[in-house]
C-alpha cells in the first residue's frame, strides 16, 4: 500500500497542469516622426488670358456700308479708317448749317459795330450772339452724327475676321470685327480670402498653358480686388507680355503663386494619411509597457510638396505615425518597425 501511494505522488508532480496562457504577436509597420520644417507655399488657381486693348467693334449708327477698307487679320493703326457708312443726307445739312453759320456770324459782327455806336440795343446784341452760337451747335451735331458713320480703329493691333461686307447695312451695335493688341495680355484669377496678406503688386505668378505644355509664362500682379466675393474669394490680375504673340487671348491658364517666403510647418509622409468618410486619419504609434501601440487620431492638413504634407492640427512635433500598413491596423494593435525603418528619413525602410 505504501509503495503505490508513492507511486502516486510521483506521477502527480511529472505531469503538471497545461500553460493556457499566449501572446498576441506584433505587426510590422513602417514609421516616420512628425518633423517641423519650411514648406515652400504654393497657390493655384484657374484664369482666362485677354489682351489689355482689345474691342468688338462696332457701328454707332445705322447706315448703308460705302466703303470697306480691312481684310481679317490686317495689323492697323491706331485711327485708321476701317468702314465707311453713308453719310450723304447728313453731308447735305452740313453744308446748309455751314452756311447758316457764316450768315448768323455776319449778323453777329454787323450788330456788334452797330452796338459800338449805339445804333443798336444790347438785346439785339445778345439775341444775334445766341442766334450765332445755336448755329454753331447745330453745325457741330451734324458732325458728329457724319464722325459716327465712319468705324475706326481706337488702337493699334491686329483684327480678326471681317463680318462686313460691301452694301450690307448695318444696325447701331452691329459688329464688324475684333481688335486686339496682342503684345499685352492679363489674366484674371480668383485666390482664397485667407492668402490676402501674402499677396501684393508687382509679385510674380508662374503661368501654365495646356497648348504649351513646355512652357512656363511669367506674370506680374498688377491689381487686386479691395472687396471679397461672397464666396470668400479675392480677385487677383496679373499681366505679361507676348512678344512672339504665342499666347492667344481666350487661353485658359493655371496659375501657380510661390509664397515670398517659405513658412516652417509641421509636416509628415503623405502615406501617412488616411482618408475616411469620418475625415483624415492617422496611426500614432506610442510607446507603452512591453512596446509600441497604435491609435487612431483624427487630424486635419494643409499644403502638400514633393511627397509630404502639412499638418495643421492633431499632432505635435516628434510623435510618430505609421506611413504603411495601415489597413491592418485598428486600435490598440501593438505594433514594431520593420527592420532598417529609420524615423529620421521619414519612415521609408
């Protein structure tokens, strides 16, 4: 009895009860800190080119086309004849009103002398000055109604299509082509409400053209909008000009403003972000006892450059993100740097 009981106490302690406990093994994430650095501030925004001097012209008066003196596309002076309407009934009341004229200030003169030796009254003076005087206006009407018969151009440039022809008559407002300087261009573009105190005159924005998609185009702010829109934008012009006359007015062009000064801001691998219908997200990876756990934090960004991306609120400096393997992730993960991550260049292994 003895020896089976020991028996008994032997194989109890060679078989000890099973370890039920295991821990939950680590992922591997690639991370970067969130670093303080200059960001090279960037604007963009959309416009349309136009040419400083440029006009739909146009008749003032209707009339019946005499004279056509431009083909498309000519290069005019400035007060060159372009159309010539008819003016012949108003030719006609020019001469009758220039002789009306000479009569009333023959009248005048005479009434004068008479005045000079008493002959005559101060109101016959006064009536044959203002007789004179309606003469003259008269005059000066009809000519200016024969002035608007004729269509010329206001400035130098080039023109466009012709949309005239011999004999055709023309209403008030009909026009007959466009004129442009093509030399001289602006282009007009709308900037955030919040970019106000960076912008001034004389600052140059880059411009893109689709068509010249090679070419980059110098610009010079040269005016902006006192008042802000109702949506909260500022109007912004800028000119430049075109020698070669390789931009045409109506392009459209991308606007790219370069901050004066490059601002230090809190920035991250754009990797970093993630992008949610709840807002944008990152991993924080904190230290805690035995390692590394992730949390999500909301945060909110700004700029993007060459990669990286401005943080604006949600982090502080030298905190730690996860820049890939996110989707792996969700709170409270432990987590641990893949071998040869490297937080000073950015988390990349």
């Amino acid at each position: 009895m003895a020896l089976g009981a020991l028996v008994l106490v032997v194989g109890t302690q060679r078989t000890p009860p099973a370890q039920a406990s295991s821990a939950w093994p680590t992922t591997k994430v690639a991370l970067a800190r969130v670093t303080s650095m200059p960001a090279p501030r960037q604007r963009f925004a959309v416009g349309e080119l136009e040419a400083v001097d440029q006009v739909r012209l146009a008749a003032e008066s209707a009339g019946r086309v005499t004279r056509i003196a431009f083909d498309s596309g000519q290069t005019v002076k400035a007060g060159q004849l372009l159309v010539q309407l008819n003016y012949a009934p108003e030719q006609a009341e020019r001469l009758r009103l220039r002789a009306q004229l000479r009569n009333a200030e023959s009248l005048l003169e005479r009434t004068r002398k008479l005045r000079a030796s008493s002959v005559t009254t101060q109101e016959q003076l006064d009536n044959a000055s203002a007789a004179a005087d309606m003469a003259r206006g008269e005059l000066q009407q009809v000519e200016a109604r024969i002035a608007q018969k004729a269509i010329v151009a206001p400035f130098a440039g080039k023109l466009g299509i012709r949309r005239v022809h011999q004999g055709q008559y023309l209403n008030a407002g009909d026009a007959v082509a466009n004129l442009v300087e093509p030399n001289r261009l602006r282009v007009n573009f709308s900037l955030n409400e919040q970019v106000v105190a960076e912008l001034s005159t004389g600052q140059t924005v880059q411009l893109g053209i689709d068509a010249l998609a090679d070419r980059s185009f110098p610009a010079r702010i040269s005016a902006i909008d006192p008042m802000i829109s109702s949506t909260r934008l500022v109007q912004v012009q800028a000119t430049l000009v075109n020698p070669d006359s390789q931009l045409q007015p109506g392009m459209y062009a991308r606007v790219r403003l370069d901050a004066q000064q490059p601002a230090s801001v809190l920035s991250l691998p754009e990797t970093a972000v993630t992008y949610t219908a709840y807002g944008q997200t990152v991993f924080v990876a904190r230290q805690v006892e035995g390692g590394l756990q992730v949390a999500r934090v909301g945060v909110t960004t700004g700029e993007r450059w060459q990669g990286r991306v401005e943080i604006t609120s949600g982090l502080a400096e030298g905190e730690q993100v996860v820049v890939s393997g996110q989707l792996k992730l969700s709170d409270g993960m432990a987590v641990e740097p893949l071998a040869g991550n490297s937080l000073d260049e950015g988390g990349r292994p």
